[in-house]
C-alpha cells in the first residue's frame, strides 16, 4: 500500500513530498528530491502517540533529526497495531530511571542524614579548637540566660572552688570548667560549649545539702567530658542544612532564635545516661555521696516541681528542660545510683559555712 | 525521474492554531501520582510530558510544532544546580554558624548576599530557561535558539529589578521593553531571526491607570479594614463594659469581612487590573516583533486576559495546585489563537543552525521557581 508522506531532513524546513510503503519491517519511501530510504521499523520511535485528527510523526535511529509524517489515519492504524513501540505514551524505560533516581535520592539521604545526625557530631565536636568553644559557648549562655545577673560572693566563689576541688579529688583528667550561678527563678542547670556549666538560683533554693549540687555539677561535668554541647550544635547545624536542602530554602536562619537553642541542649537519653555514668563515677573516685544526686533526682521528679514555662520570667531555659528531664526512663537511670560501698566513709563536699556562702551566693 | 530542480513552495503566510488532542487529563493524574511516589522527583519529567502534549497541538500551517526536550535533561540540570550551588551555599550558611556561632551578625551579611546573588541570578535563569525551551522546540524539523549572552541579560534583568523598585514601579515599561528587545533580538529559528524596535511611551497610559487603580484598591481595604476596627469599638462602646457574648461575634464578623477583602483583592482584584496592563503590553510587544521581517500581532483584549488569569488562578485553587498542566494549556492556546504574522516568509529556505545547544536543562530556573511552563 503506498501512500503520500513528507519528508524533513532536519537540515532544512523545507517540507518534501515522499511516497511511502511498508514492506512488513522497514517504512520505504523517495520523493523527488529524496532519494529512496529504507528506515527499518524496529529502529522507528514516535514523536507523540498517535491521536486522530493529528498527524502522525516518526524519527529514526539513523537520523535521529529528521521527520516523517504522516497523514494517513489507515496506515497509521495499520502500522501502530503491528508494532506495540510505536504507540508512544509512557515507557518503561523512562520510568525505570525515575525509579533509579528516586531510590538513590532516598537513600543518598538517609545515608547523609545518618551521618550527620548520628557519626559526624561526636567526632566533630573533639576537634573543635578551644578558643571557638569559648566564644560559641559564651554566645549561647548569653542568649540563655538573657539579662538575668551572674551570682558572685566573696565566700560563695571561695565554696564553689572547694566543690570543684572536692569532685576533682582522684580524678585527675576532669576537663577544665567554668561554673556560675545566675539569679533565675527556675530550677535548671546546664552545660554549654566550651565547659560552661550554668546553675540557676531556683536549684540552688531547691537544693538541701551540697551532696546534691555536687551531684548535679557532676553530671553537667560529664557532659562537659563527653562535649555533648558542642556535639548538639554541629548536629543542629547538619539538620538545619538537611532541611534547607530538602524544603528547597537556601541559607536560613540558623540556630538564632530561641527555640532553637531550647533544643540544642535537650540531649538525647544516651547523652544522659554517659552523663550520669561519668558523675557516679567521679563521685565514687572522690569518695562523695551519691545519694544527695538521688535525692535530687527525685524531687525535681515529684509532681508541680515542673518548671512553669508560662511564667513571666521565664526564658529559653525553661524549654529545654531540667536537668533529669521527664523522658522516659528516668526512674532507671534513678536507680542505678547507689550508695557509696560499705565501710567507705564519704567526704563532707562543703563545711556548713561554705555551704552557707554557696546557698547565699544570689543574695 | 528527470533531474529537474526540486519543486520550491513559494513564501507563504504562518497561520498558528490550536489543536487539541485527548489524554491531557490523563497525563495529568498519572503525573500526579507519581510524584507523590516519587517525592516530586518524577517533576521533570511530568513537566516534560505536559510540554510534549502542549506542543504537538500547537499548528503551524498544519504542521504542529514538537518539543524534544527529556525529564533526564530537566533532572540532570536541577541536579547540576542543586550540587554545585545550592549545596555550597547552604553549606557556607551552615559553616559561618558553626565557626563565629550562632549570633554572629555575619551571619546577618551572609544572607543578604545571599539574596542578592538570587537578584543577580535570576535574569541568567529566565534566559536560559527560554533557551532551552526555544532549543527545544522544533518545527519542520528546525529548533528554535537564543544566540546572545545570558551574562548580559542577567545584568540587564538585576538592573531592571533595581529600576523599577527604586521608582516605584513606574519605570516597568521602560524596563519590560528593554528587556523584551534584549532577548527577543537573540531569538532564532534555525538561521531566521526575531527582530524587536519599539518605544515604552505607548505602555504608558495603560501603567498609570493600573497602577493609580491598584492605590485606589490598596486604599479601600485599608478604609474596609480600619471601619471594621472602628465598628468594633463603636460596638463595645454601645454595650459598654457590659460583656455580652454577642460584642465577641460581632467584632469577630467585623474581622472575618476585613480578612476576606484583603484576601479577595490581592488574590483577585489586583491580578485582574494588571490584566489590563498585560494586555496592552502584550500587543504593543508583538507589534515591535518582527519575524524574517515580518511583523506579529496579537489580538489579546483587556477582557480576555483578565479571563485568562482569573480561571486560571480558580483552576489552580479548585484543583489544589494539581491542575497545572490545564493552565499551560490555557495560557499557550491564549497566544496560539490569537497570534498572526503578517507577512510571507519563505520557509523552505530556513535551514538549521549550527549556534550552541545546552546539554542541559533549566535548572537554576527550577530552583528559583520562575514563572513559565
């Protein structure tokens, strides 16, 4: 069966008249200034899938610009119904390489956001040079503690000194910190970048011998030890450069508001569980009485302790939590203090006086 | 056969039509369902096939136009963008926060930089999405092509956003024209150029209107919102300290109708009286535009632009977004019926050319979200 057709070359626009046939596997045509050509069929790919009404277009493999088209709706049945390939329309192809790229997506993401969330932070976080864990450090308590007044006494400093000493005593690789009290109502205490260790007054009012403050500084010191503070940060960083990459917004604002800094320092229950190891242990080597970091444990646990984050002076610290936040597994982690073994006589951290100086230390 | 020379049309006049083929409805669910399967990662190539389709229905003395554009080509391009700027970027942001911390006023200065290179950048994505398109886009077997530097029209593009910020608005004309000539003098098809020469004064009666109705518009929500603030209080006066639960619902219906014409007229109104702009800059650009010497018209009403734009934003809403392909469509038949050339061209003589072709496709373009289809 021949029929009219035409011709481009893909060279020129100029469209030239062919006369076509189909030989059963290769579309043959020539035209007056075409001469005969032979596209084999299996070769044949269709522009758009084939639409009444609408001519209907082929390339070839061997001249992937030039056209045939059709007008012949006959031919075209005829010739579609015989050879599937020329129906157009989806292919599997293309959706085996969408597939392809979604499953690499996927897991290039997961892959990146294991590490960045779970490898790299710990091992960033010790390679982080002293002077820039002081200044990020300072920026955070800063932004923490907003305009509440740092706590300082001549005899209260002298106490804090003698706590520290006392916590140092048999432990000789305790990492070097700062501890302040700052005049806050809540009841709080954390540690930032840099070996700041931050206590509140409101802990300090909560606090009923120093063996319980020793045993908080303790485990604050252990996150120190552990640098879980500059771990966080840079695994906030990673999280806010996976979201940006993956919401589609550039730059964004890092970690600059209040929120979330709250969460920079909400560690996880592993972080807590390093920090309490590293406090029953020092506590142990400096011959101090666990039991005061129980029983602190356990009043912050005793229901309407909970700081009220509603309150008017409340500030970021209030969101982050206390020290023994109320995830689950806190009784747990209560319960693995135990006291010093018998026969070993604990050490008075503070004498009353010095404790004294400490628990007036904001006035 | 006799070796005489091939019979040679004549030059003939372009008509442009649009004719419509079934399976757009089709091609949009499927388009649909697999980019949710695929996390928006099938997009390009949703993009494609939509294109594909749009194309083909668009006649050129009956023989359709046909885009060869890929999703991979789409993909790979995002992909380039994605990996080699948006990442370092994001990167850089992250990393100055890390190392001055998280209050340090650089990274204030980073993010306006930031922003600033998106200015620069976004005249360089709009050129190169149009070249690709125009490379993509054959007729009689001939693509389409932009020739000139997509440097230049960046420049040109950030300069335009700072003119027409800096006045106001008022120097858009002016702008848009310039612009319009920049790319529309690099435009081809295979060796035949587009032409542009014109002048932005006959816009300007148009812009003064659109934009003095626009104020009149910005101030009558301001009056409807700040009487509905006063027939609150006058509310509350009347009852005095008395709180009645009626005093809460009436000022509540006070706010609620405030809300509800501010909605109305930025999502509505507005677009509708830029319409009217539109249109005129529409025809005013086609008659500038020359093809082979020929010149174009396009005979785009006030009223039916505002059409245009309003079904399609009522589409977009009704379908929640997922309607899009249905408003290209719309947009291109818009143009396509109402498009001529007035003139004859000699098309046999066309032939392809050689100028550079872009491996890949649109992705800075992507990124930014510029308009187009």
């Amino acid at each position: 069966m021949q029929i009219a057709a035409v011709f481009f070359d893909g060279e020129f626009a100029r469209d030239r008249a062919v006369t076509l046939d189909d030989d059963g596997s290769n579309l043959v045509f020539a035209g007056p200034d075409v001469p005969q050509t032979h596209w084999s069929i299996a070769g044949l790919h269709p522009i758009d899938p084939p639409s009444p009404g609408q001519p209907f277009r082929l390339t070839h493999d061997l001249k992937p610009g030039a056209r045939l088209v059709i007008r012949d709706d006959a031919f075209v049945h005829s010739l579609v119904s015989r050879n599937k390939h020329l129906k157009g329309g989806y292919s599997w192809k293309h959706l085996r390489q969408v597939a392809a790229w979604t499953a690499g997506g996927i897991a290039a993401a997961i892959i990146l956001g294991y590490a960045t969330m779970a490898i790299l932070p710990q091992k960033v976080a010790f390679m982080l040079p002293e002077n820039w864990r002081n200044r990020v450090g300072g920026q955070i308590v800063k932004s923490l503690v907003a305009n509440a007044k740092q706590c300082h006494t001549v005899d209260g400093d002298a106490a804090k000194l003698a706590m520290i000493t006392v916590l140092a005593e048999g432990n000789s690789d305790i990492p070097p910190i700062s501890f302040e009290f700052y005049d806050m109502p809540l009841v709080n205490a954390f540690a930032a970048p840099g070996g700041k260790i931050i206590f509140t007054r409101g802990i300090l009012e909560k606090a009923d011998r120093p063996e319980e403050i020793a045993g908080v500084l303790a485990h604050e010191i252990g996150h120190v030890a552990h640098r879980h503070p500059e771990a966080q940060l840079v695994r906030m960083t990673g999280l806010q450069v996976l979201i940006s990459v993956v919401s589609g917004s550039g730059g964004g604002d890092f970690t600059s508001n209040v929120a979330a800094l709250a969460a920079l320092l909400r560690y996880s229950r592993e972080a807590e569980r390093e920090a309490d190891a590293y406090a029953r242990n020092t506590m142990d080597m400096a011959n101090v009485d666990p039991m005061g970091l129980k029983t602190f444990f356990e009043k912050i646990m005793k229901p309407g302790a909970e700081n009220k984050p509603n309150d008017k002076n409340a500030s970021a610290l209030d969101r982050i939590g206390n020290v023994f936040s109320t995830h689950p597994g806190t009784e747990d982690r209560i319960k693995e203090i135990q006291p010093l073994p018998a026969g070993r006589t604990p050490v008075a951290v503070l004498t009353p006086e010095q404790w004294k100086a400490l628990k007036s230390i904001c006035g | 056969m006799t070796d005489m020379p091939p019979p040679h049309s004549p030059p003939e006049r372009l008509n442009f039509s649009y004719v419509p083929r079934q399976g757009l409805l089709k091609l949009t669910i499927v388009n649909f369902l697999l980019s949710v399967i695929t996390v928006g990662i099938y997009r390009f190539w949703a993009k494609t096939n939509v294109r594909k389709h749009i194309w083909s229905c668009v006649h050129i003395n009956g023989e359709p136009i046909e885009y060869t554009g890929t999703g991979k080509e789409l993909f790979m391009g995002a992909l380039v963008v994605f990996l080699f700027l948006v990442l370092p970027i994001v990167l850089a942001g992250a990393g100055i926060g890390l190392v001055y911390g998280p209050q340090s006023p650089l990274i204030i200065t980073y993010q306006i930089l930031f922003l600033l290179l998106i200015y620069v950048l976004w005249g360089y994505a709009v050129y190169k999405a149009r070249k690709y398109q125009l490379t993509r886009t054959h007729w009689r077997g001939i693509r389409g092509n932009l020739v000139g530097s997509a440097m230049t029209y960046s420049l040109l593009y950030f300069g335009s956003l700072m003119a027409k910020s800096m006045s106001l608005g008022w120097a858009t004309p002016v702008m848009n024209t310039v612009l319009q000539e920049q790319i529309t003098n690099d435009m081809r098809f295979g060796d035949a150029a587009f032409k542009f020469k014109g002048r932005a004064g006959p816009l300007y009666p148009t812009y003064a209107l659109c934009w003095f109705l626009t104020l009149m518009a910005l101030i009558a929500v301001i009056a409807a919102i700040a009487s509905a603030a006063a027939g609150s209080t006058a509310v509350r006066d009347f009852f005095g300290e008395t709180a009645n639960p009626n005093d809460i619902g009436i000022y509540a219906g006070y706010i609620a109708i405030a809300f509800a014409i501010f909605l109305l007229v930025s999502l509505l109104v507005i677009p509708m009286l830029w319409s009217i702009y539109v249109a005129k800059e529409l025809r005013t650009f086609a008659n500038y535009s020359r093809f082979d010497g020929a010149p174009f018209s396009l005979d785009a009403s006030a009223a039916s632009v505002i059409w245009l734009v309003v079904v399609n934003i009522l589409i977009l809403i009704f379908t929640l977004g997922i309607g899009w392909p249905y408003i290209n469509q719309r947009t291109v038949k818009f143009v396509v019926d109402r498009l001529s050339l007035d003139g004859l061209i000699d098309v046999d003589r066309i032939a392809q050319s050689q100028a550079s072709v872009d491996k890949r496709g649109e992705g800075l373009a992507d990124a930014f979200d510029v308009g187009g289809l």
